[in-house]
C-alpha cells in the first residue's frame, strides 16, 4: 500500500538551461521532499531548461515580455500564469530579470533565489570572474528569500568550494553548480515543511532567526537537518 503524503506546490522561473530546476524536480521525487513542483515558467521561449521540465513530466511554458511591457506590467502577466497553481513558493533558479516591486509585495516572503557567490559577496553578473580577479580563497553559492534589493535578501543556506590556483570561470561555476544542486532542494524542502519562514525581514529556521546563512558544510559534518 502507498501512503500519499501531501507536497506544496511550488512554481519555478527560469531563463536558461534549468539544471537547478532539474535537481529541484528531481529531488521532488524522494518521499520526504515535501513539495512537488507544479509550474515551471521562462521569459525565454528558447530557455533548453522548459523542455528539460515537459522530460520530466512538469508543464513548463515561456511567458515572454511584450515588448512595449514595462517591469510591473511582465510582473502582473507572470502572476496570471503562477497563480492558477496556488504555489507555497515561488523559486527562481537562473531566472536573470529583475522583478517588479509588486511582484515580490505580492509573494512577499515567499519567494527564494539561488546565487552563484557567497553573499553579500558578488551580487549582480560575472561573479565567478569577479572572484577569481579578486583572487578570492573561497567562492560559492547563497540560497536567499527575495526582497526589493537585488541580491540583498536575507540568506538561508550557503555552500563553499575552495578555489584552486589552476581555476577559471568554467571551472569554478561548475563546482557551484554541484554545491547549488545540494543546497537549493534543501532549502525548499525546509520551507514547505514549515520550517524556514521570512518574518520581521530575516530568514527564520526552526523558530530561531538566522544571524547568517546555514553552512552546508557543517550540516554535512553533523549528519544533521
Ligand atoms: C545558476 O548558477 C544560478 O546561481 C545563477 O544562474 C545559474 C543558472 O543555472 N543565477 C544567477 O546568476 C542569478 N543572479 P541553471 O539554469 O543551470 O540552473
């Protein structure tokens, strides 16, 4: 006999190749995820990540941006096609445009973003670059909620790699690639289990509000969470 257990609806946006919306749907699938992954939407039509979503048996569509569409007009129109699913969370993994302020009012505290540096290391573009030109000894990824400021939300989780003095951009996003795969399932998985929430603008894990981020590398060492 199976036991359904029941999972939160989660809708994704993304805009190129989807291998972290390939992890999250993927670890969707372990009994214990929580979630299930309704939606997946691109402002791109060319995104490979939407027919990576349809093989895996998750409806994906591209909502492009009309021309003339300002911010809070492609916001409003991203909306209509999320709010069908009634999602728990809102998880944008490599979505590269910035949203409206009414779209993150709208969802406020449910919406969570992956970034390929440690912040507040490296907001923005290029990070891999600006860390190897910075000659960083660490780089990484942050999981955070989304806020008005871009890339400045409170963070959840946070993986490190070193870098290695043979090291470029290549290589070092494909090693936060992998980290990127561990941590982003991790952190939806808390959130629809009720236990990483956004409340008084700070990240809050079991009841306790996050002076920083959770080390992914501690985590592992303890066996826990
Ligand atoms: C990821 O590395 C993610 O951290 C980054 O885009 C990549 C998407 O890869 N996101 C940002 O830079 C957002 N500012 P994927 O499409 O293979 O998941």
């Amino acid at each position: 006999m199976s036991i359904k257990t029941h999972r939160e609806p989660i809708v994704i946006l993304i805009s190129g190749r989807g291998s972290n919306m390939r992890a999250l749907i993927e670890r969707s699938r372990d009994a214990a995820a929580g979630y299930e992954v309704a939606l997946v939407l691109s402002d791109k039509p060319s995104a490979a990540g939407l027919a990576a979503a349809r093989d895996l048996g998750v409806p994906a569509r591209a909502v492009v941006p009309a021309e003339t569409a300002d911010r809070a007009a492609y916001g409003r129109d991203l909306a209509a096609a999320i709010d069908p699913c009634a999602p728990s969370l809102v998880v944008l993994a490599g979505f590269m445009r910035i949203l409206s302020a009414e779209f993150v009012a709208r969802y406020s505290g449910r919406i969570l973003n992956i970034h390929p540096s440690l912040l507040p290391k490296y907001p923005g573009l290029h990070t891999h670059r600006r860390a190897l030109e910075a000659h960083e000894a660490e780089h990484g990824a942050t999981v955070h909620f989304v806020t008005e400021q871009l890339d400045g939300g409170p963070a959840v989780i946070q993986a490190r790699i070193k870098v290695n003095p043979d090291d470029d951009e290549d290589s070092l996003a494909a090693r936060v690639q992998t980290e990127e795969h561990r941590i982003y399932p991790l952190a939806v998985r808390w959130f629809c289990e009720g236990r990483l929430r956004y409340a008084e603008e700070r990240a809050w894990l079991d009841g306790t509000v996050l002076s920083g981020p959770v080390q992914y590398d501690e985590i592992e060492a303890s066996g826990g969470r």
